[in-house]
C-alpha cells in the first residue's frame, strides 16, 4: 500500500522515477542525462465554441498560460522546448491565428474574442488545453493579473529500450546455414522500433543501431540512465534440442538447466558486465538491491506474462515459454526487463523462420501489442 500511495503522487505515466533510491544518505544509481523539453507535433482544431490545441511531447514540459491585451491574446509559455510542430497553426474558434515564436519558446494565440485556457485530460505524451469563449470582464481580469493564468507541466513518454543481443565482433550463435545471432536480432529490433512508434504509446531507443560491440554492463547502463519503463533484449540462440520463441526473466537461481545454459552463454559474452554499487557495507547494499528490486522483478514478470501471451497467439513456442535465469543483462534494478529468444538458431526449422522478414515481424508485432498492454495496465494501477 505505502508503494502505490507514494507512485500515485506522480503522474499516472511516470512510469518509471526510482532512479534514485536512498538509505541513510548513500545513494545507488548513476548520473541521469536530462530529456530534451520537445514537441513533436502540434494542432489546433475546432471544438464548438471552443479551440483545442493539441500537443505531442517528446520530452518532459514545463508550461504556463498568460492573458495579455492590446491586442487580446493568449501566450503559452515553453521555456526551453524542442519545437518540431509547423509554425503556424491556423485559426480555430475563438483563435484568429497562431504563431510559434522560437526564440522566445512562445506559442502566441491571437483572439477573435475573449477566451481563456482550460487543459483537458488526455493520454500520456499528449498535452490538450481548450481555448473556451469566456466574458470581456473574465479576461480583462485576467489580463490585469502579473501571474500566470494556468500553468503547470507534463511528463515525455514511456521510453521502452531495445536491446539488440551481440554486435561487432561477437556474433552470437550461428546457424547451420550460417545466420548470425547479432544480425536476426538487430534486425527484429527495427521492426519493433518502427511498430512501437507507430503506436505512439512510447518513446524507443536501441542500444546498440548497427553491427557494434556494446558490453552487457553498457547495456544495463543505457536503460538505467535514460529512466527506461522496460528493456527488451532480443536473442536467437543456440541449445540442443531447444525450438520456438521464449521469455526470461531475472532470477539469481535458474527455472530450469537450459535457463541456466543460456544465461552463462549470454554472460559469457562480457565478463565484466554487472551493477556499480556505492561503497558501503555489504549488508547495506543487499537492502538497497532489494527495495528496488522487489518491485521491478514484479513488473518485469508481469510484461513477461503478457509478451508469452502474445507470442502463444502468433508464433511457435518453447515448451515452458516463460523462464528464469541470472542474465547480467537483465540486472538493472530499477528497470523492469526481459529476455526474448525469438527462437533457436540450432534447430533447423527455427533458423530457416527467423531468417524470413515476415516470421521476424510477427514476432515485433507481438511484442508490440505486449508493451502497449502492459503500459495500459501501468497507467491504471498508477492513476486508480
């Protein structure tokens, strides 16, 4: 109960804030690069009586409003914004036109008639503000004010982290025809990039975009740095005997033998990988892990279930589908995360599947619909 209370203190689809997590003044974590304050795409569309103005955000937003006379307008304020919307934004109701001034980071409504400012709720990623017909006086007043006539500020997307498994000189497992590991998963990793954004119920980024070695420790890394709501690493790998697609979840004792085989496989790549913990005793660092753990490994087994789901419903699957193993990959204590073999390059029927576009986009489709579902389900258990 004290974890919901204090989550439903955020915004419903901040998914992910525990960066940072303190005991005692020793702190885990690692230095966090500040999103971009950026706006994608913006609209203004009639509603009535009313304008509604419409914006997409790619990162984090501070704003507010402010009632200006002679002439009667109404400035939204975007103090540090990306603008990546058109410049201009038409007329709508009471709006007669709309500019976007850059060097101020103004959105500047010019008024056919007094109206004033109302946000409105809509979905993660999306800010939308009714410009409402309002009284001479209402506005007049408004205007007199020195102070902001609304203001306040909007959280960026979830970010979901791709993790593309091997690269560069590690390559993998390789099938008997020959196919590597690292180019089936940096290739299923595009499609579900590009599945992902079309959705428009995330942000994405990949760990690695072309054929290059990234250390399992960097991996873990990235995720953790950038705030990530979920990594998903993708693999093909290679185990007697072993056919169709899989979900691994963190867990220092194995589910099962070939849960284990994978994991030193996998782990094997980067000896070095792992978690930079602070100097302080060891009994100490165990609680710290294990605040943060707790419920991250509950979020990672609930996407896992519902990615196992999805799969069942598209491709062929591992007998057992949903396992557990100490992947270093996974290690992130903050990030809930899972591992996707998509399937087994040493088995024939398997290889000769993953190596078609249209398999891979099942398999991206798939997990597509997972991510969205599980941000769903999130974005209630946070706001209800």
């Amino acid at each position: 109960m004290e974890t919901r209370e204090r989550r439903k203190k955020h915004d419903g689809m901040d998914i992910r804030r525990r960066h940072f997590l303190g005991l005692g003044g020793v702190v885990l974590g690692s230095a966090q690069p500040a999103l971009v304050a950026s706006i994608g795409a913006a609209s203004l569309t009639t509603e009535g009586r009313a304008a509604r103005l419409g914006l997409t955000l790619e990162g984090p937003l501070s704003w507010e409003w402010r009632a200006l006379a002679e002439p009667p307008r109404l400035v939204l304020s975007l103090p540090g914004v990306t603008w990546r919307g058109p410049a201009r934004l038409g007329s709508a109701g009471p709006v007669a036109s709309a500019l976007f001034d850059d060097e101020a980071k103004e959105l500047r409504l010019n008024l056919a008639r007094p109206a004033l400012p109302r946000r409105l709720p809509g979905p993660a990623g999306r800010l939308l503000v009714e410009i409402a017909p309002a009284s001479t006086e209402a506005f007049s007043a408004a205007a007199r004010r020195d102070m902001p006539v609304a203001q306040g500020s909007a959280p960026a997307l979830p970010l979901v982290v791709i993790d593309p498994g091997h690269g560069g000189y590690d390559p993998g497992a390789i099938g008997r025809r020959g196919t590597e590991e690292k180019r089936l998963t940096l290739a299923a990793a595009q499609v579900l990039r590009r599945k992902l954004q079309e959705g428009g119920k995330c942000r994405v980024a990949m760990t690695r975009e072309r054929d290059e070695f990234i250390s399992l420790a960097d991996r873990v890394a990235f995720a953790r740095t950038r705030d990530a709501a979920l990594l998903i690493s993708l693999h093909a790998d290679s185990a007697p005997g072993a056919k169709g697609a899989s979900v691994y979840t963190l867990a220092e004792t194995a589910s099962d033998p070939l849960a284990a085989a994978l994991a030193q496989r996998e782990n094997n790549a980067d000896l070095a990988g792992g978690l930079s913990l602070p100097s302080v005793p060891p009994e100490v660092q165990a609680i710290l892990l294990s605040l943060m753990r707790q419920e991250t490994l509950g979020d990672s087994a609930r996407f896992a279930r519902v990615a196992v789901r999805e799969l069942t419903r598209a491709v062929p699957i591992l007998p057992k589908p949903r396992r557990e193993a100490a992947f270093i990959v996974l290690k992130a204590p903050e990030v809930p995360s899972v591992l996707v073999e998509m399937g087994f390059l040493s088995d024939p029927e398997d290889e000769a599947a993953l190596r078609q576009p249209e398999h891979r986009a099942l398999i991206a489709a798939s997990l597509a619909r997972a991510v969205e579902a599980w941000l769903g389900a999130t974005q209630r258990a946070t706001s209800g």
